[in-house]
C-alpha cells in the first residue's frame, strides 16, 4: 500500500514545476542514534508541519533504502537507523546521501543532500599480529626493514598518524613518513650494530595510534631472529607497480609480474613471492607464483563493487632477507550493465480527443556502470504522436504531441529504449501499450474521389449500372451510411432525370433507355451520410456515360442519291491510270468505330477499269482506258461503317469516256474526212461506206427520240455554262463534295476532225447563262444518263458552236 501511495504521488509530481533549484543540505555524524534530529527539514523548505501532513509529504532516495525520518507533527528530519559511512561510502573522502522530499496537492520537491561526517570509531589493525624478521648480524646501523602499516577504516585525521615501539630498546626505531612515490611507509631503522653472540633474538612491539579524540591504537609483535653472515635483502625493480585490468576478464588471467633481485648467491639469492592479505578483504582476487611473481586473477573482479585493488607483495630470500612493493590494480569500467527503467504511473486508455501536451506515462532511467557506460539517453522509435520529455534529472515523461485518431491507429505500442554511451553499448526497451478510446468524428468516406458509369444506348428501363460505396471510420450508428441524390445540381452539368440510388447499399439504376445521338452524358451528385448526432456525410459525383451502339446507317452526301437522272463524270480516254474521277462523301451520326466508313467497289460495268479508296472514298482509274471499253460506265460503290453489325449504303454514279470533248459524238465519214482520207486503200473506203449506212439508219432512230430528250432535259437534265460552270464547281468544292473545283469547256468547229480539249477557260460565251449550273439537283434520279445514239445530233451550227439541243445531250460535274 505504502509503494501504491509513492507511486501515486511520483506521478502527480508532473503537473507542477519546480519549487527549488538548489538542494537543501545537512550533515550529520555517523553511528547516530535512531531518532536523532538532522535538521528542521519544514523550516528549511518554507513548509509548516501542518502542511507537511496536508499534502502528504514523503521522502524518496534513488537506492530505496531510508536512512532518514520524517516528523510530520515537528517538521524535523530524524535519524531512521544506524548509519556506518565505512559501509555506506566506505573511504570515500566525502560521504553524500541524497534523497528528495515530495509533497502532493500541489505536486512539489526538494532535493535533499545529508553529508555524513566520520567519527573515530575504528583503531589501526595490522595485517599481521606477529612479525618476524632474520636479520643478518652484519646489517649495518641505518638499515631499514619495511613493515606493514596499519589499515584504519576511518578517514582525515581520524585515520593513523603515528608508529611507535615499546618497549623502547637502543637497536631500533621506527620511520613513519612518506617516499618518492608519495606514499606513506613503515620501517623499522637499525640504530645499533647487531652482536649474534651477544644477543640471537629481540621482540617488541610496534604501535600505531591514530588521531581520533579520544585515540585509538593498533599493535603488531615484532619478533627479530639474528643471522650469520646473509648480507644482502631482495629489491624489487619497482617500489610500486599500477597495473590496469578490465573488469570482465577472465579467471586466471594475468595481471602483471613482480621482480625482486638477490646479489647473495646460494640459498640466501632464492628469492620467492607471496602476497600479503590486504586489511578487510579476506578473500583476495588475486595469486601470486612464488617463483614467477606472476600475479593472476582468482574470481571476477566488479568495477562496481572496487574501482582499484592494492596488494603488498613480499620477496624473501633463502637467509631469511625480505622486501615488500607495493601493486596497485586499477579495475577499469567495462559496459556490463543495462540501463534499469523503472515506471511511476502510466495511463490508459485515452480518449482519441485528447490534448497535445497530456502526460501518459513517468519512469526513471539509471545505470550502475560509471563515465559514459553510465550515461543515459532515452529515445522513443518511430512516433508521430507521442514524445519523450525530460523532467528533472534521470525522470522522463511520455506526453501526446499531436491529435490521436483511433480510427487510423486503435492502439499504439510505444518502444522507449534506454541506451548507455558504453562501446558497444546496452539497451533497455520498455514497451507502453496505450489503447484509444472513440469520440464520432469521422464522416463517411466514398472509395473513390468520382466515379464512371457506363450504359449502352437503348437499354432496357431500370437497368443496373453500377454502385457507389461510402465507409465510416466510426463504430455503432456513427457508421452507419446511407445514400441519396442531392437535389442541388449546377446549371453546367447535364442533369438527367433517369438515375436513381438505392439508399441501402448506393446501386444506381437507369430508370429509362437512353439515346446516345441525344443524350452522351451526365453527372449527378450522390451523398453519404452517417447516422451520428448531429450526421456527417460527405457528397460524390457519378458520371453516367451513354456508349453508342450501331443503329446508325452511313449517309451519302454526294454524290446525291435522290436527284433524278443522275449526271454523268468525263473521263478522257487518254487519262493515265490513277486518274481522279470523283469522290463519294459520307458519315456517320455514330460515334467511335461505328462512324468508321470504308468504301468498296461494289458494282461497276467494268470492274477492272476502277478503283475505290478504302478510306477517301476517291474513284479512280484502275488502268488506262482501252477501245474496249464502253463509253457509259455505271458505278456502284459500297459504303460500310466498321460497327458489329456492319451498316452499309450505296451511291451509284456514272462515267462517260470520251475521247475528245470537242467530240462528243462517234466517228463518222464527212465530205472533210473523205477528202483527207482518199489516198486510203480500197479497205478503208469500204469501211466507210458501211459507216455512212449505219449512220443514215440511227439518224432516222435519233430524229424520232430527239423530241423525248429534249423533254427529258427539260424536266431533270441541268444545262452547262461557260461562265456559270466555274463558279458553280467552285461553290461544290467550298462545300467539301469534290476534292478540287473544275470545269470543261468544248469548242466544235465545221471543218475539223479533230478536237480542242482546255480546262478552266470559258470559250462558249455563246450559250446563255441559265441553261449552266453545278451538281446535280436533289431531286436527280439514280439512273445514270443515256448516252446519245448519234453524233448527228450534236453536229456544231453554222457559228461553229453547239446548240443549245445538242448540248442538252451532255451532262457535266
């Protein structure tokens, strides 16, 4: 109950600041008796003790032992139990227990600081009760034999300060004092030249006292065996020796190797080692090798428990001759302690609304290693949300930075690692699980930022397109979702009243069929709204696409279809194959592949003389025309779009191959001609005479239909003229029904057999401008025009030009 209360009022300890900056400080003397006062704590702090009971005050050290009370009735800081600074500090030359002082409602501190002050309560202690020494009786006066000094676990001047003999005898003194190295030694002085005969052997006793009040003494027997003629002491190579070894290595390990030297020979230069028991550690770490003097280590040494070890390492020779050096072991910090985190208070859950700035959790970090294998630093891995922050020496804080949302993370697992600045160094990871708890604050969320429905034209009524989905992060009614059609919609939007939404689960529906020619798209806005109070939603636009289905036959424009009688193309008999005689235009009201139109050649009275662009839809020459070859073509050419099924239109169109446009009618004997061709052979004029008879015939034949023609021409036959039949084609070609404007012009003259053939220069000013125009008119029939069965009736006046009856029997593009 008592850690719970600690616990409780270490973590309200993060809602206040500071109180004081600098520690409060006493001192005290050791071995107090329990319930001695230290100090008056309440005053010190600016407390009464009224308010120490108030607001719970309580002491808290880093070790957790309590060496001290607090009276919260006085106000004082009392002694808890027996304090020994041997054991606490041990020869520390200054001995602090810190501790703080917490007090609650406020949360609030103090840092307090007890120096505890030594008392003499330790005397000298020897290593040894009895010594002994084999002194050679040809030592001369002035010789010294070291001695062990006495160890007193008390510090200053409580510690030894002087060495005397009892009883005192005229042979020897003792020399307290410090050597080269800085260190104090004891020795025993030979004052007096030795007399083996006169006296084998001497004891007394050497006494240390200390300067304590009242003093405290030790004593050691010194027992003094005579000898006979060894002369000459072990000296070590060294007076002292440092040796510097890790913490973590190894039993048996070695530490380093003492050397002392004998300039007797015999048994008295046999020098060996041994190690001297250091005063308060009877079990020593360490071994020596009498005959080596390698000293090895025996157990594991801990930094922790002994930053250095001091040996006395004794060499005697084989007549008894001894010396001592001093090895001092300097244990070095290794990195072989993980931080330690110790958690105060820690909450959760939180509530996804919480504020930034909210403290979560405190603990403390600390380290029993020293230097940098002791120095801590936190880190909290990958967090966006929460931080660490320091909050008075090794306290930490876990506090919020930024918005929670459960609906994104329910649940965060903070890592906080503590690492030390040790090589390598050592971590502690300490894992806070923080739940989050739900507030509504999310609306619905559609899968997609638009969406695009597509429905073929002529469909069927209430048919199903497609679906719109809204989730909420939320839980319970607050995600609940429903759909709807908002009834706002922009002016430039194509709104249709055909789409309908399920509110249910978003299907969208078209309630009637659709006309891709009319209607190609719209869009309407669909919202999604939770069932939170007050509800969230959020809206989406749906954009419903019409695809065009094949119900579109190919239209021809030209050449066009319903004027009746169809006009007729020229065609010189002398054009090269490739030769351009028209063009069929056409679309499509489709769109995509079913308004592709491809042209084919369906039917032709010579199939091989044309050619039809699969994609221009130009009617070419195949070939050069022949004397085979009919003088009227009939065309018939296929249209087709590229949709599934295919549509199809034809356009039928005529072609007359001429010769000479000057000569319109066929060839035929003349006075002019015969003349010219006199000088033929008999075959020829034979030939021509059977010409004559078959002319005389068809011109009777013609006579009789050259009323009907007339007639003809008259209801449905379109006149050309010289300076109307430029323009006219101009204005077609502006239209886009040809691919370039042309025009013929004929010039027939009495006395020639030959013809004159020019583009694009009117030479008939003679033939009245309304008997021209251009195309065809839209009443044409689908028929194409007879051509004339004689010539005779084209036969030039007496100006040398056409008549207006014989031209009727032309037909022009």
């Amino acid at each position: 109950m008592a850690l719970a209360r600690q616990v409780l009022c270490v973590s309200a300890f993060l809602w206040l600041p500071l109180a004081r900056a600098e520690p409060i400080r006493y001192s005290v003397a050791e071995e107090a008796e329990s319930g001695s006062v230290v100090g008056e704590l309440a005053e010190d702090a600016g407390l009464t003790p009224a308010q120490l009971s108030a607001r719970r005050a309580r002491l808290l050290s880093e070790d957790g032992r309590q060496h001290f009370r607090l009276e919260r009735a006085s106000g004082r800081l009392v002694v808890a139990g027996r304090l020994d600074r041997e054991e606490l500090c041990a020869q520390s030359a200054t001995c602090m227990l810190p501790f703080e002082l917490l007090l609650s409602n406020p949360l609030q501190f103090f840092r307090v600081e007890v120096d505890l002050d030594d008392v003499n309560d330790h005397s000298p202690i020897f290593r040894e009760d009895r010594v002994s020494f084999r002194i050679p009786e040809t030592s001369e006066p002035g010789s010294r034999f070291p001695l062990e000094v006495a160890r007193d676990l008390d510090i200053g001047s409580n510690t030894v300060q002087a060495y005397s003999i009892s009883p005192e005898n005229e042979y020897f003194s003792v020399s307290y004092g410090s050597r080269n190295t800085g260190k104090k030694s004891l020795e025993l002085v030979l004052e007096k030249p030795l007399d083996r005969e006169e006296q084998a052997e001497m004891s007394f006793s050497v006494i240390a006292m200390d300067g304590g009040s009242p003093p405290r003494s030790g004593t050691t027997q010194i027992q003094i065996l005579i000898l006979d003629v060894n002369d000459n002491a072990p000296k070590f190579t060294q007076e002292e020796y440092i040796a510097t070894v890790l913490e973590n290595m190894p039993e048996g390990s070695l530490v380093l190797t003492v050397l002392a030297t004998d300039k007797d020979e015999g048994v008295n230069g046999d020098i060996s080692y041994q190690i001297n028991e250091v005063v308060g550690q009877s079990d020593s770490a360490f071994v020596i090798d009498p005959k080596t003097g390698q000293i090895k280590i025996t157990k594991p040494l801990d930094f922790e428990a002994a930053q250095t070890h001091e040996l006395s390492v004794r060499s005697r020779d084989g007549g008894g001759l001894s010396a001592i050096c001093k090895v001092l072991v300097e244990v070095v910090d290794v990195n072989d302690n993980a931080p330690e985190l110790v958690v105060s208070s820690f909450s959760s859950p939180l509530p996804e609304n919480t504020v930034p700035g909210t403290v979560v959790a405190l603990f403390t970090v600390r380290d029993r290693d020293s230097g940098a294998n002791g120095k801590i630093s936190c880190a909290l891995e990958d967090q966006l949300f929460f931080s660490l922050r320091p909050a008075y020496k090794n306290y930490y804080e876990l506090v919020t930075v930024s918005a929670l949302d459960r609906e994104e993370t329910p649940q965060y697992m903070l890592r906080v690692t503590a690492e030390d600045a040790g090589s390598p160094p050592l971590t502690t990871t300490h894992t806070f699980t923080v739940d989050i708890s739900d507030v509504n604050d999310n609306a619905p969320v559609f899968n997609q930022t638009s969406y695009t429905m597509y429905v073929r034209e002529n469909n069927v009524a209430t048919v199903f397109v497609g679906a719109v989905s809204a989730a909420d992060a939320d839980v319970g009614l607050n995600a609940k979702v429903t759909y709807w059609l908002a009834a706002e919609q922009g002016p430039e939007r194509a709104w249709c009243s055909c789409i309908s939404v399920n509110s249910e689960n978003g299907h969208v529906f078209v309630l009637r069929p659709l006309d891709y020619e009319h209607l190609r798209q719209s869009e309407v806005t669909v919202s999604a709204s939770d069932a939170g109070s007050p509800p969230l939603r959020a809206n989406v636009t749906v954009r419903l696409v019409v695809l065009d289905e094949n119900d579109n036959a190919p239209l021809v424009l030209y050449p066009a279809q319903e004027s009746s009688p169809a006009s007729s193309e020229l065609v010189p008999v002398s054009a090269e194959a490739g030769y351009l005689i028209s063009k069929v235009v056409a679309v499509d009201a489709d769109s995509g592949q079913n308004s592709w139109l491809s042209y084919h050649l369906l039917r032709a009275t010579e199939p091989g003389l044309f050619s039809v662009g699969l994609q221009s839809g130009e009617v070419r020459l195949r070939r050069p025309v022949t004397e085979r070859d009919s003088v009227k073509q009939k065309l018939l050419v296929l249209v087709r779009d590229n949709g599934q099924p295919p549509l199809s239109a034809t356009a039928a169109l005529s072609a007359l191959l001429l010769k000479d446009f000057s000569d319109v009618r066929l060839p035929q004997g003349s006075p002019a001609t015969e003349d010219q061709d006199a000088s033929l052979t008999t075959y020829l004029i034979l030939a021509l005479v059977f010409v004559s008879l078959l002319f005389l015939i068809s011109t009777a034949v013609l006579l009789a239909r050259k009323v009907c023609r007339r007639k003809e021409l008259k209801a449905g036959y379109v006149l050309y003229a010289a300076d109307t039949l430029q323009s006219g084609l101009a204005d077609a070609a502006a239209a886009g029904t040809l691919p370039r404007p042309y025009c013929y012009e004929i010039s027939l003259t009495t006395g020639s057999g030959n013809s004159e053939f020019r583009f694009l220069k009117p030479i008939l000013p003679s033939l009245p401008p309304q008997h021209c125009a251009v195309g065809q008119g839209p009443d044409e029939e689908q028929d194409f025009p007879a051509v004339p069965a004689s010539t005779e009736d084209m036969a030039p006046d007496n100006a040398g030009t056409l008549s207006a009856g014989q031209f009727n029997a032309l037909s022009f593009n």
